[in-house]
C-alpha cells in the first residue's frame, strides 16, 4: 500500500498536479487493519512530502466512516509530533519490563499485587515492592512521566476505555509521545488511588504492554 500512495503522488507531480484525493486503501472488503492502513498512508504521504517540499501538494482523504476517520485524525496528531524517544526512557522501559511481566504472568505475584493499597503494610514480596517502589522514582527521573501529558489526551482525543484499559492494538495506533502520555496518565492515578499504578496497571499487564511498545 506504501508503494501504491507513493505512485500515485509521484504520478500527480508528473502530470503537474497540485491536489489529490485518496480513499483508505484497503480498508474496505479488503479487510486490512484500519490502524496498519492508517500507517502506510500517513508514511507515504509524510515522505513524499518532505521529499518534495518544494512541489506544493495537498493531499486529502475521503473517509465516509466516523470511527475510521476519528483514528485517523488521532493518528495524525501522533504522527505530526512524534518526536525521538529519549534513550533514558527506553533503558527505564528495558530495565523493567521484565519485572512488568513476571508480575502479571506469575499467578501468586499478580493475585498480591492487584490487591495492594498504598496505605496497608506489604507482608509478602516486600523485595518486589520495593523494586516497584524505586521504579516509580527513576520513571519521573528519566522522563517517562511526561508532565504535559493531559494535553497529548485531550488533543488526541483518547476512548476513555482504552484510557483506562490500553490493549496492545489500541497502544500500536498511537506515538511514543501518546504512549508517554497514557503511562504518565497512569502514573498520577497512583496519587488519589490508593497505589492503582501497581494494583491496575502493573498486575493486569498493562505496564507491561506499554513498556514493550517503546522497547520494540
């Protein structure tokens, strides 16, 4: 698909055209993720512009569904400010993903942690808690809790549920600075909760998942 918007706008240069309009290529019977869809066109269209600053195109998209054009338009907000990912936060992310993931895929470990509360004294894998502990401070150190993220929500217009329960094909949608923007999100829960960033986050896999797409 990347080939055939290059093609196309290459072919619209050619022919000394200034506009041109595409539909979400393969989105429709094809049955082709709308989020991969989305990432094609946007990275065709963004390299062939900067490949061609000077020409002057404009580029538009008929997009006939709500649904299909709101993720878009999040998508492209991302994709517009995408910028590169600090190396701190990605050695935050490679230090403790693998503790993300025994947490939620150790049964013992998870049914623990779902139930802790700031305010009780932890009598069983005070050692994890502690290293759960220290992990928070090194995320605000490092940059990972970004402090602009309510902004990035409201602009990218985030699902509430998704918010709250970030699965791995929402998280692939959005920039590295959306998925900042979600952890940090989560961070600050932890403040008025009662410790949800470990009981929420952390034990039902989804520190897990957003650590693993900035690693990847």
């Amino acid at each position: 698909m990347y080939t055939t918007y290059m093609h196309s706008l290459t072919l619209a240069k050619e022919h000394d055209l200034h506009s041109i309009g595409f539909p979400l290529i393969s989105s429709g019977f094809h049955e082709f993720p709308v989020e991969e869809a989305w990432k094609c066109a946007l990275q065709a269209c963004h390299d062939f512009l900067q490949d061609n600053a000077d020409y002057g195109t404009k580029i538009a998209f008929a997009i006939p569904e709500e649904k299909t054009f709101a993720l878009g338009k999040r998508m492209l907000k991302g994709f517009t400010q995408e910028e590169r990912l600090p190396e701190s936060v990605r050695l935050w992310c490679r230090k403790y993903a693998v503790l993300f993931h025994a947490i939620y895929e150790d049964e013992e470990l998870q049914k623990n942690f779902y139930a802790y509360n700031a305010y009780q004294p932890q009598t069983r894998f005070a050692g994890v808690c502690k290293i759960l502990k220290d992990c928070m401070k090194e995320a605000y150190n490092s940059g990972v809790v970004i402090s602009d993220y309510d902004t990035i929500i409201k602009d990218g217009d985030f699902p509430q549920n998704d918010l709250f329960y970030p699965s791995k094909e929402w998280i692939a949608t959005l920039s590295h600075r959306q998925i900042l923007a979600v952890i940090a999100w989560h961070f600050r829960r932890d403040h008025f909760n009662e410790g949800s960033w470990i009981s929420e986050t952390v034990a039902k896999g989804y520190m897990a998942t957003l650590a693993d797409a900035l690693v990847d």
